[in-house]
C-alpha cells in the first residue's frame, strides 16, 4: 500500500501483467476520471511527482486527495464488474 500511496507504480505491474486487458483499461479510467477531477477543482501541483506524501504542498490538498479517492473507486468498481470471480483450487 506505501507505493500505492506514494504513486510508485511498479507495484501494480504483478497485478496488470496477470489480466491485461481487464485491469490497464480499468486504471486508465481511474486515472483519467482523477486527472480530470483535479483539472475541474483547478488542483496545482508544483511537484513533479504525485501521491499522498506531497498533497500538502497542493492549493487544495483536501480536493486533491478527494480527486485520487474517485479515481480509486472508480477502478475499483470497473474492476469488479470485469474481473472473473476468484475460485479457489
């Protein structure tokens, strides 16, 4: 959960390499609907990195944050439409 948090992202690569064409259409809506959030609240980030360790330094941390918490959910829920159900061997 820390490089999740901190958008260090080759922690998801296990996970998208495991069901391609199921999970990276399902982050790139998640990521979109954040990214777009964040322009529609006009979110500035003088960072060149993002993540919850720098959301203070936003100049609206608490739109921000809601922002990566929809695109979260978002995924989140496309994922669970798509994805098979896990069966156990």
């Amino acid at each position: 959960y820390f490089m999740g948090a901190a958008f260090v992202t080759e922690g998801a690569i296990p996970f998208a390499a495991a069901d391609p064409l199921r999970v990276i259409p399902a982050a790139v809506v998640g990521a979109a609907v954040a990214g777009g959030l964040t322009e529609f609240f006009r979110v500035t980030l003088p960072a060149p990195h993002g993540g919850v360790f720098v959301a203070f330094i936003t100049n609206h941390p608490m739109l921000y944050l809601l922002s990566i918490v929809i695109g979260a959910v978002v995924m989140a829920i496309i994922l669970g439409i798509v994805k098979k159900p896990v069966t156990e061997k």
